[in-house]
C-alpha cells in the first residue's frame, strides 16, 4: 500500500495580487484590460476560464478581484471616502488588531456637516463598494460597477446631467484631460454634495491570520496546503465579529451605533437597499419605530429607494414605517422588460390606515388580502387614508410649489416621520396622476390595469438564489465573466408585481437581469429623484 507524504502533494495554485503581474492594467475609461494590446486592436477584458483548471481559475479570479477591491477604495480616498472599520459597538479610522467589519463613509470629519446623506446596503454576496464583478471587470468598468461611480454623480449633485458621448470621443476627452495636467485627485467635494455611507453586509467572515473580514467567495478562494486540503473551516465564533455576525445584525448595528455618532442632528437619510439588503434595511428600521415612534431614524429618514426587493410588506409592524413606503418618498425598482421608470404597480389602498397619534403606531395588518378586498381596483387605486394629508392629483413638479403648506409649527414636528407622512408626498388619487407625477406614462396599457389573484413572491430574480447549487458553483454563477448570457436570461423568471402588494410604488429598472445589474442600471434615475426631493426639503424647511 502506497501513500502520499504531506510535501508530496499536488499543490495548491498561487496567483499574486498584482495588475502587472496578471498582466493587466487600468486604462484611461477606468477599465480594467489585458495589457499589451496592439494599438487599433478592440481591448480585451479580463477571462474567467483561463486554464481548464477550476481551483486555478477561482485564485486567479479571487487575485484579480483583490486587485480590483484595491483600486476602488484608492480611487475612493481621492473622492473623499474612506474605510471606517467597525469593531462591535466602536468604530475607528485604522485598521484595528482583532476581528472587525470595513464599511466606507465620507471622511468622518467632513460628514458630521453634511445635510443629505445617502445611505447604501448592498446585497450580502458582493464585497465592499462592488455592485457587480461582470460589471466592473467589463466594459462599464470601475466608474460602472463600483461605488466609484456613485460618489462622482453624486459629488455633481447639482450640476446639470451630461449628454450621452462616444466611447472615442469619452476617450480623446479623458486624455486631454490629462494632458492639461487634471486628474482625479483634483475632484473636490463641495459643500453641497451629499456625504455616503456604504455598509458591508458581505463580507462578514473574519480571518485572524489576515486580520480583515472578507466574503464567501474570498474565504473559499484562501491559499490551502495543498490542492486537495479542505478549505478553511469556518468557525461560528471566532470567525465572525460581534454585532456583525449577520448582514442583519451588521445593518442593525450601523444604523444603532455609527450613524447617530457621525452625522449632524438635523441629517437627511436617503437609503437605498439592494436585494435583501433592502430587507435587512426594512426590518431593522421596522424595529426600532416600533420600539420608538420618535427614534432618531424616523426623523431623519427622508426617501428609501429598494432595488429588486425581496421583503413581505405583511411582515413590516409598524404603521408608520408601512404608510412612509406608500408614499412617493418610497421607490422599488425592479427587473423588467418595460422601459426604465414604468410604473409597475402601486400599494393597496388600505395599507395607509394611519392613525394621527403616537400611542397607536403598531396597527395588525389583514393578510392574505387582494386588491379586490380592498374596494378599490387596481388601475384605480384611492389615496392612503392619512389624517391631515392634502390630496395630490398634479405632478411631482407641482406638489413641491407653495400651494402646499405641510403641518408643524416647530423645527420638531417638521422632522417627524409624521409630518413627512402628511405632506404632500401622499400618493395621488389614481393612476393617471401617479404616473403622471413621476413622468411615466407607458405607450401600452400599464400592468396596473390587470388584476390578479394575490401570489407568493420569490425571495429574488438572482443568480445567487438557486440553492440548490454548491457554494463553489453559486460563486461562479455570481461572479463568472465568461457566463452564457441566453442561459441568464433563460433562469430569469417572469414575474406579475401588479399581482402581489407591494410596499412602495414599483417601477421598471429598464432591464430584466440578475438583481446585482439592476442597481446600476436605475442608478441615474434614482440619484435624479433624490436630488429633487433634497431641493423640495430645503424648500419645505425654509418656510
């Protein structure tokens, strides 16, 4: 009998982390490509299957996505957002000894003045400021599939949307740039510029050897002893962080201990939660307006957009959080074939039952309901029933003119969640209005016009929901550049939202694609409602 010695063994592949060495390089439109390309020759992006040795092209992958990881938080300190590691209750500007949890965030010095802060949860599978691996290794690039590009729109908050150029000509104009001697580190944050808070619910596993926390996929991907040695096995306690051992545990401890410590008194929070992120967000916000209907978050929470979400509205208990969603303050966007900003479906009429007192905030909610059960159809959806709240039936440019006088008589009641409730974000008297207020009008009949019986909702439209599968082929179907697309879209089921209530009004990202690109394609229409309802709140406080 025969046997194979320890330093006998095959060994495991090794990659470094370097862009030179793997032979790439970031290139003036913030991609990253193969170097060496001849000139005239189309640029060649990063492969996946680079050998046909699965373990070699994962470490590979997981080099190059380091590399990746790098170089959006380095162009991210030049923006003016840093890593902020969190360490249980405390949170500090270096890296500490022991286990921790990165999140980023405008320099803290700087956002403790900002007035608009918006707030990003991010699906539990991505790593920090990474909104999709086949974005960023692709042709959108960095500024495409990273926070990179969020933290530019938004540092031209105010500045009027650019016109749509040329790839040539995107390229000639970066290197005149450059030329002239600009660069990123010449981008300054101005004053009127939202600050950001991204959170990590993904990487959450953390490596004492290493001492940082990382994802799944980074944790599997670990240098072993040998080829075919067992991956790191993952300890339930000594490999998680305290109060960060989940991604709901990690978005509640943010939202409890980080950011009342690190923004003014009278903040504006613009969330956006994406996938189950926006789950995680909802129940943790659930929570504490429960607890406490004049929790700091009530007060500054101003809109909450969710990105294909996979919450059930019956689950939410608070009243007051679930009358919020009903307004205009709330988005969903979610995958679809109808143009980007279609409106897909609205909340039922009867989930606006609010009642004007504090005392009564946790109202139970009938369940199993259709919109038939509601006396109202569909495509003729009633106003929420709100005390005090004026009827809308112009546009969302109209509601933000001085013929609307909200009510509250003191700094106080005008940042409560009840008084922004009863403004003039209370949704119009039907459909037509909706759709008007929010420019959308589809040139085929709308999918609000169609009822349906009430249906289970699926827990989300991505890649990384089939179980079934390994943990090793989830992050590949995830992550994998080289994926079949009319296989993709062949998993994507089609799915009614008008025939299940939603909590806020849904519309069309533009595309029907896995969750992680939905975020990215509703990015811009996002960031342009929000700056009209950061002008509309400065407006309504200056009354």
């Amino acid at each position: 009998m025969f046997r194979r010695t320890s330093d006998n063994l095959p060994q495991d592949p090794a990659m470094p982390a370097n862009l030179q060495a793997l032979g790439y390089k970031v290139n003036g439109l913030n991609q990253f490509v193969k170097s060496g390309t001849p000139s005239g020759k189309p640029v060649e992006f990063f492969d996946f299957y680079h050998t046909s040795n699965e373990r070699s092209n994962e470490v590979r992958r997981e080099a190059m996505h380091e590399c990746a990881r790098k170089e959006v938080i380095a162009q991210l300190g030049k923006l003016g957002v840093k890593q902020v590691f969190m360490k249980g209750e405390q949170f500090l500007d270096m890296r500490p000894d022991g286990p921790h949890v990165a999140i980023l965030a405008t320099d803290l010095d700087v956002l403790k003045y900002k007035k608009d802060v918006v707030v990003v949860v991010n699906e539990h599978m991505q790593d920090l400021g990474i909104w999709a691996y086949r974005m960023l290794m692709r042709e959108p690039g960095i500024d495409g599939g990273s926070a990179v590009g969020l933290v530019k729109k938004l540092q031209k908050w105010n500045e009027e949307k650019p016109e749509m150029v040329s790839i040539d000509t995107a390229e000639d104009a970066v290197g005149k740039l450059k030329l002239d001697g600009a660069d990123d580190e010449d981008i300054t944050t101005d004053d009127n510029t939202p600050g950001v808070i991204i959170l990590n619910p993904g990487e959450l596993l953390y490596s004492h050897k290493l001492n940082r926390s990382m994802s799944q996929a980074t944790w599997l991907a670990r240098g072993k002893s040998s080829a075919i040695a067992a991956n790191y096995k993952v300890h339930d306690v000594h490999n998680r962080v305290y109060r960060h051992e989940t991604p709901e545990a990690d978005v509640r401890s943010v939202l409890e201990y980080f950011i009342p410590s690190v923004t003014c008194e009278d903040v504006r929070l613009f969330f956006v939660g994406i996938s189950e992120g926006g789950e995680h967000l909802l129940k943790c916000l659930d929570e504490r307006l429960v607890a406490d209907p004049d929790d700091f978050m009530g007060a500054s929470m101003e809109v909450v957009a969710l990105i294909q979400p996979t919450h059930v509205p019956e689950q939410l208990k608070s009243q007051a959080l679930t009358t919020f969603l009903a307004t205009q303050r709330a988005r969903s966007y979610v995958s679809s074939e109808m143009p980007l900003g279609t409106l897909l479906a609205v909340p039922p009429s009867n989930m606006g039952q609010y009642v004007d007192t504090y005392d009564s905030q946790v109202i139970e909610r009938p369940v199993n309901h259709t919109r038939e059960d509601s006396g109202s159809q569909a495509s003729t959806s009633a106003p929420i029933g709100i005390a005090g709240a004026p009827t809308m039936t112009e546009t969302m440019t109209d509601s933000m003119t001085d013929s609307i006088e909200p009510a509250f008589d003191s700094p106080e009641n005008y940042r409560s969640l009840q008084s922004k409730i009863s403004d003039s974000y209370s949704l119009p008297t039907s459909v037509s209005a909706m759709q008007q207020s929010v420019h959308s009008l589809p040139s085929e009949p709308s999918s609000l016009e169609r009822s349906g019986e009430l249906v289970d909702r699926p827990s989300a439209d991505t890649a990384d929901s089939k179980l079934g599968t390994s943990v090793s082929d989830l992050v590949d179907s995830t992550n994998s550049l080289a994926i079949d697309r009319a296989e993709a879209e062949a998993d994507l089921e089609q799915y009614d939202y008008d025939k299940d209530p939603v909590s806020c009004p849904t519309f069309s990202a533009g595309i029907e694609d896995v969750s992680e690109m939905i975020w990215p394609a509703a990015m811009d229409a996002v960031l342009e409602w929000f700056g009209d309802l950061s002008e509309y709140a400065d407006e309504r406080e200056d009354r």
